[in-house]
C-alpha cells in the first residue's frame, strides 16, 4: 500500500475544494496562496514576487501555468519565459524569452534593441528595462514568469535580483520556479515562498482516478507508492499502466519512468534522433539535430513525428521540445559518458560550422573539451570576451577554463593566462588573479612577456590597495621590457602607484614620462592611464586647477571618467560646469553609474542640500551593493554620518560608524584610515570627549598631512576646533598652515582662501580674519561653509560684546536650518545673550523631524511623491526634478517606509489627504 505522507502541503484548504482538479490535485494550498498574490497586486497592494521551489517533475510549472490563467483572467499583462541549461552565456536570455513573445508582449522589439545596445551597461539596463515595465504596468498590472530560474543566465539573475525592488511600488508580480532557492534578494522585501513537498496519499489516489477512472486497484496504489509523491513520475507510470495495465510482468522500474517503454517501442532511428535531441538541451532546432545528426532536416520527417506519437516531444513551432526535462534526462542518461562528451563536442563544431555564435557552442564544450583543443580554448575566450561587461563573473570562468585547457609548455600560456588575468580582475577576482599571473611569471617567461604580465597585474595589484608591491614589480618590469607600448602601461602604472606616495613630486615627473611614452607609442590604454595618474597626483598635491586640466582631458578621452572630472571641478568651486555635466551624463548611459551619483552627492554636500546629498549617498551605496563593488563605502559612510551629526542624529553617526569600521577592517588602506580616524573624531567630539577627538585628528596624519586627504579638506575647520577645544593648540596650528599653503597652490578658488582665513582666525582668535573668512565665503558657493564662519564670526563678536554680532548669527542660523543642519542651526541659536536679544525670533529649539507619517518628509520626498501621485513614472518624475532615476528610487523607498505603505495607489491616497488637509487649513 502507499505509505503514509504528511498531508499538510497537499491537502486542500478549507472551502477550497473547487480549486482540486486534474493536473493540479494536492496543490490546492499552494494554488490559493498565489491567487491572492495574484489579486493584491491587481488591487493596488503593490509588487510582489513568489518563488515556487520544488525536484523536478513536483509540480512547478504545472501551478506556475495556472497562475498566469487566473492573472489573465485579471487583466494582467503576462510575459512567460523560461531558462534553459545551454543557454547559460546569452546575456538576459531567460528575461527576453518572455518579455518579447506575450500576447500582446510585455516590450516590443524596438525597446528590447535599444536595451541591446547598452548590453555592455549592466545598471543602465536593468534601470532602464525596470521604466520600461514600469511604464506598461501604470494602467494594467503585469506578471512576469520566469520557470527553472536555476539555469538563468547571470545577467538575468542580475536583473531579477535587482527589479523586484525597484519596482515594488508598481503593480507588478514576479513569479519564478526553481529547483533550489536562488538567493535573488536584491534590497526589497524576501519573496513568498512555496516549497512543494510529495503529493498525499489523497491527492495521488485522486490523481489515479482521473487517470484510469473509477475506484483505484489495490496493485496500482502498490506501484504509485514508487513515484515518491512526484506527480510527474506518478503521471508516467499511471499512463503505462492505462496502456498495459497494471498486471503486467514487466519491472516496476520500468514504471517509474514511465518513458523507458516509450523508448523501448520506437524505430533505432528515432531513439538516435531523440538522444541528439536530448543533448543539445530541451528545447532544440530541428536544423541543429539534423546538422549533428548527418541528414537533412527534410529527411528526419518521420523520427520527429514518431516522437510526437509518443508524447516525448512538443512542437512549438519554432522548436521542438521534450515535454519535461525529465523526460530528456531519461534520454540523456541512456547514453553512454564517453558518448555524451563526443556529442556534444560535435555539437560545438557543427553549431560554429553553420555561423553560430560562440554563445552557443561554449555551453557544449564546457561539456566535452580536452586539454589541448585548440578550437576550445579559442572560443572560451572569445565568448569570455563577448560577456564580459555584462556578466563578468562568467567571463572569468570561462577564461580560467580557457587557461585549463592549454597544456603546460605551449606557448599559447601565456596569451591565454593574460586574458584569464584581466576577466578576473574585472570580476572583482583579485586575489585569485593575482595567484594566476603569479603562477604564470613562476614558469620564467620571456622578459617581454614578463614585462606584459606584470603590465596586467598592475590593474589587480591596484585594486588590491597593495602600492608597494605595484611600485615594486612595475619598476622591476621597466628594467626588462623592450615593447613601447608596454613600457608606457608599466611607466603609468608607476605614476598611479606614487600618486599614493609621499613624493608627489617625483609621482608627478613620472605621470609626464608616461604621457609623453604614450603619446610616442600611440596606446590607448598608456593614455587613459597616464591622465588618471596625474589627475590623482595633482589632486592629492592640492593643485586643483591641474587636477581639473588632467582629469577633463581623461574624461574627453574616456566617458567613463567623468565623475572624476565632476569631483576635481567640485574642488575647485566650479559647481555650474558640474551641474552641466551630471545633466548630461544623465541623459546619456553613464557606464559608472555609481560614482556618478557619488559626485552628485558630493556636489549637493558641497551645496548645502543635505536630504538630496543623502539620498544620493543611499543611491550610490546602493548601486555598489548592486554590482558587489562595494569600493567606495568607507567615504560614502563617512560623509553620511557627517550629516547624521549636522542633523542632531548620533545615533545614526554611531550606527554609520559600525559599518565604517568593519569595512576598514576588510579594506585596511591608507586613505580608509584617514577618513575613519577623522570620522572617529567627529563622534568623540560631538560626544564631548575632546581629548579623544584631538587624539584622533593627530593620528589622521599619520601618513601624511591632513590637507592631503582631499575628502577632509572641507572639515579642516572642523579639525581646527576639535584641536583647539582639546587643547592642542599646536596641531591647531599646524592644520591652519596647511590650510594657508592650499590657499596659495588655489589662489582662484574662495572655499580655499576663506577657509584658510577662517583657521588661521580661530587659532588667532582674530575678529579681522573671520570677518575676511566671511566676506570671502560670501563669493563662493559653499553655504555651510559660509555659515559655519558667520558663526564663529558671531561668537567672537558676542564675547566682545560687538552688537555686529547679531546679523553674522543670525547669518549663520538661517542657512543651518534652511539645509536642514538642525543641530548646528540650535546650537548657533543656543546662546542664551543672543537668544534673548533677537527680536521676532522664536527661542525654542528647533522641532526635530519625525520619523514615521508626512512630517517625517524631507523637501525633495514631498516633491517626489506629489510627482509619483500625480502619476509620473520614476523616469519622468527624474526628469521633473532634473535628478537621476536612481535617486527618485531612493526617495521612494524612503517615503514607502516613512509612509508604511507599499504602492502608488496608496501614496496617492495620502497625498491627496494631505493636501486636502493643507488647503482647509490655509496651508
């Protein structure tokens, strides 16, 4: 008899039995719970995604097919893809099989081609595809289905690990199967999961009478308890049974398969076809298996409809596919391993043969190759190449795989391992790439392909933060190469090492050398490299206006520069030229999307608009998440807890600070140190131990001067008290010389010349430097730089009892609050002879903001979600406000919570309350 099983997953939920029918008997839990997903999305609850798990044959795409009816029957639009095991190399192939074959389809081919051609823009184009379906679903709700998610190519997986989140406020459902969970959790909530366990003995008792009819045999329950609870494999045997009952003497085994006396019954010729079938995946062209097969496909008219008969295969009409993967794995393990391996090693020639990309043969020689094959190692190379922008981590195992298979003295080693260095670096794979050129430099290769080598290296060497030992082996290279445009690489690489240096100097001679080099050997690369140097050595000398020449030629030359362009011209206070040039980049698709927004923020930080600069930092966070590059956390941590504490918010500082120090621990670099241990001292000061903080500023300079750490130089004032109210009147005075010297390298720029009037004031305590720091401030467009002189301005004034001290405090008061800095507002606001003498002025402390309901709003929130209520799209609201999508979705994510609702129907509900609210109050 059928043993008994836990009836909890397959048994029906109360008053659901009118859900259990053939096909879908012990699912009648499972299918209730995704109905209603179904009808929360249709009535505005907002996104959602469910991923239903389970062995193969359990049932998945069974239940997935009958979520997509009832979505249909809910006026969803529904896009149906699957991914497929070979097709693991074609960029958002598991996506677009769906996205474009709807009815109607979910994008046209319009769209999809403008999506192609930024393939090379992994954010770009999951950002600009999440518009696209945000766009569709504004009047109708959507369903996108992707089955066995667990073959999904990784752009795909990419996308469906970041567009749930993003779109969580549209009305959209994402339903995926899989045999494993594939951890696709972006930023969004975690999917509702739905393991499917065996069928009961109730359901599969059910699902033999919708079989074979009337009450079941006591043999046939025998037999159905070898399924396991599978309902495919009990489908199967039941079908064998309908066909030769269930007395037959036949093997159970043969049973349990079902297919074997499928197979056993047809023509030589057609098992061979179906075994090439099976090989080349389930779903295959009738073109490819009768090129494997030696015939043509006219000739194979009698083995595909044999197939058909038997149920095994289902024509499409564009391919023929095995009516489930089991049913192909059952063909497949038929065949022999030596067999299998020289199948699909034939299968990549005769796919190259007949013009097909090496997309599509590299998934069959992953399979097949043996070291030595040359015709492998060249395609795994060239595919590693294709898919490298856009899914760079299988670059880098193809390219090892490349390197695998060349064998130990050819001279092709070397090429092969140059290029398998470079996929894993640009994977992010640096230790590992390192440990292969290392391997490589150890079989003593010729000095000119040493040279090249360590040319590669350098790029891993840098991303390690190991300078020392980048200076030391691009020297050692130097000494040896020959080639001169290896010798202009190696000579940049050089100058990007010393930029790191204390002799910026000589840093500086060598960045001209390696121009020069490569201006005489014409190298691209030797160029990009050389301007990157100098830019990086100019700015870390404090020589602005070099820094901005170099990097505008760098950015000129290569797009992807530009945020540092955008940086080196915030320096230099040329804030307009960096509006225009984040405007531009915005339109265009920026290929670094994360240090553009980056620049952003610094930009907004520098114009006093703290709520934009933090969302901005939140975005740029984000988007490094995103792509597990997660290089610029330490700054972008920092200067968000800096805002934390010009907001009041300590806590927030501290929980900043946490994060802070962990990634210094991983990342334990010079420029990290710097910024943590100044951020360190932030917090103690505010905390009020100033000897601590003191302390801490000192060790900021512990490889070199403060003013050389150009995120700090805006806080050199700040450092400039904490040393002074830690009675450390020297390191005071050092950091206001230093502060001087930068003035003079920038005499054009008036952040550097008011802030060194403003230092050397404050350690002087001399009225007529502040009242100069001020006049000068006033000529620039940094506000909290202006405000923060005003106020020690006003301070001194007040102590002197000088009545001039009102209008700089007030000054300085007015411009705290206006960019949301409360706790600096209140604390100019704090003195009590100032406080009683202002007239029409409120004395109390500024009311902190909340932290849930419409209040709890920031200025540009409250813009965002009017725009998004009024029916904007995140693109369009982004350009409204002339801000990237990025950063709306930021804000959106910040109102959903401070709102605690999850979609736009509901934003707009609040919305209109609100103003509904404003206007019967005249507000």
């Amino acid at each position: 008899m059928i043993t008994d099983r836990p009836q909890g997953e397959g048994t029906a939920v109360p008053g659901s039995t009118a859900l259990s029918r053939p096909g879908l008997r012990g699912r009648e839990a499972e299918l209730e719970r995704l109905r209603a997903l179904v009808e929360a999305v249709r009535d505005g609850e907002g996104g959602a995604t469910a991923l239903i798990l389970g062995e193969p044959g359990i049932g998945k795409t069974v239940l997935l097919r009958e979520t997509l009816s009832i979505a249909r029957a809910h006026g969803f639009v529904v896009s149906h893809g699957r991914a497929e095991e070979l097709h693991e190399l074609a960029p958002l192939a598991s996506l677009a099989s769906g996205l474009l074959h709807g009815d109607p389809p979910l994008l046209s081919s319009t769209d999809f081609a403008d999506l192609a051609g930024h393939h090379d823009q992994r954010i770009w184009l999951v950002e600009r595809l999440a518009q696209l379906i945000e766009e569709r679903s504004a009047g109708t709700p959507v369903l996108i289905a992707v089955d066995d998610v667990h073959w999904a190519d990784p752009l795909s997986r990419f996308a469906l690990s970041v567009m749930p989140a993003r779109l969580l406020s549209s009305p959209v459902l994402w339903l995926l199967t899989g045999r494993n969970d594939p951890e696709l959790y972006g930023q969004g909530p975690r999917p509702t999961t739905l393991p499917l366990r065996p069928l009961s003995d109730t359901a599969l008792a059910e699902l033999a009478r919708d079989v074979l009819g009337g009450d079941v045999p006591a043999r046939v329950a025998e037999l159905l308890d070898g399924a396991g609870g599978n309902p495919f494999l009990a489908a199967e045997m039941l079908t064998g049974i309908a066909a030769s009952g269930a007395d037959t003497s036949e093997p159970p085994e043969r049973l349990v398969l079902g297919v074997r006396d499928r197979l056993a019954d047809l023509r030589p010729d057609t098992l061979h076809f179906l075994r090439i079938g099976s090989v080349l995946g389930r779903a295959f062209s009738l073109a490819d298996a009768a090129a494997l097969c030696g015939r043509p496909a006219s000739g194979l008219s009698a083995e595909v409809d044999e197939a058909l008969a038997a149920a095994l295969l289902h024509d499409d009409g564009e391919r023929l596919l095995f009516r489930h993967d089991l049913l192909r794995q059952a063909v497949y393990a038929d065949l022999a391993p030596s067999v299998r391996r020289a199948l699909h090693r034939e299968a990549a020639s005769r796919l190259v043969a007949a013009g097909r990309s090496s997309t599509d043969a590299v998934p069959h020689l992953l399979k097949s190759a043996e070291p030595g094959d040359q015709e492998a190692i060249g395609l795994l190379g060239t595919a590693a190449a294709d898919v490298s922008a856009v899914m760079p981590d299988l670059a880098a195992d193809l390219a090892v795989r490349a390197l695998e298979l060349v064998p130990p003295h050819a001279p092709m080693m070397f090429d092969v391992g140059e290029r398998a260095i470079v996929a894993l670096t640009r994977a992010g794979r640096y230790t590992q790439a390192r440990d292969t050129g290392d391997t490589l430099l150890a079989r003593q290769p010729p000095l000119d392909v040493f040279a090249r080598l360590q040319s590669v290296l350098g790029d891993t060497l840098w991303h390690l933060d190991d300078v020392h030992e980048l200076t030391r082996r691009s020297t050692a290279a130097l000494a040896a190469v020959t080639d001169p445009v290896i010798r202009a690489r190696l000579t940049a690489r050089q100058a990007l090492a010393r930029s790191r240096g204390s002799d910026l100097g000589a840093a500086r001679e060598t960045g001209e050398r390696a121009l020069a080099e490569a201006a005489r050997s014409g190298d691209r690369e030797a160029r990009v490299l050389a301007l990157w140097g100098l830019g990086e050595i100019a700015l870390n000398a404090g020589d602005c206006a070099a820094a901005v020449e170099h990097h505008t030629a760098l950015s000129v030359f290569d797009a992807a520069f530009l945020p540092e362009e955008a940086v080196a011209r915030i320096h230099m206070d040329d804030f307009d030229t960096v509006r225009r040039l984040l405007r531009t980049a915005a339109d265009d698709a920026p290929l670094r999307p994360a240090m553009l927004i980056w620049a952003q923020g610094t930009l907004n930080m520098g114009l006093g608009r703290l709520d934009d600069a933090d969302a901005d930092l939140v975005t740029a966070e984000r988007l490094e998440a995103d792509l597990h590059v997660p290089g610029n956390l330490v700054n972008i941590r920092v200067n968000r807890g800096i805002l934390a504490l010009l907001r009041g918010d300590r806590e927030a500082a501290r929980e900043h600070l946490d994060v802070v120090r962990a990634a210094v621990a991983d990342r334990p670099n010079t420029g990290n140190h710097a910024t943590h241990r100044y951020f360190e001292a932030v917090v103690a000061d505010a905390a009020g131990d100033h000897a601590a903080a003191a302390e801490l500023v000192r060790s900021v300079q512990r490889d070199h001067p403060f003013l050389r750490w150009r995120l700090l130089r805006p806080h050199v004032v700040q450092a400039v008290r904490i040393a002074l109210r830690g009675g450390d009147r020297n390191l005071a005075e050092d950091l206001a010389a230093q502060a001087a010297e930068h003035a003079t390298r920038n005499p054009s720029v008036p952040t550097a010349q008011g802030t060194a009037a403003h230092a050397a004031g404050l350690v002087n305590a001399d009225h007529a430097l502040l009242e100069r720091a001020v006049r000068i401030l006033l000529t620039g467009p940094r506000p909290l730089s202006l405000a923060a002189a005003s106020a020690d301005l006003g301070r001194a004034l007040l102590a002197a009892g000088d009545p001039a001290a009102t209008p700089a405090l007030t000054r300085a008061h007015d411009i705290y609050a206006q960019a949301g800095a409360d706790a600096e507002a209140d604390r100019v606001r704090a003195d009590p002879e100032r406080a009683t003498h202002r007239s029409g002025r409120r004395t109390g402390r500024l009311r902190p903001r909340p932290g849930q309901g419409w209040d709890a709003l920031t200025a540009s929130e409250r813009k965002v979600a009017r725009l998004i209520a009024a029916g904007h799209t995140n693109r369009s609201a982004a350009e409204t406000l002339v801000v990237s999508p990025h950063t709306v979705n930021t804000h959106l994510a910040s109102i959903f919570r401070k709102l605690s609702v999850r979609s736009r129907v509901h934003l707009a509900r609040i919305v209109l309350a609100e103003d509904d609210a404003g206007t019967a109050t005249g507000g």
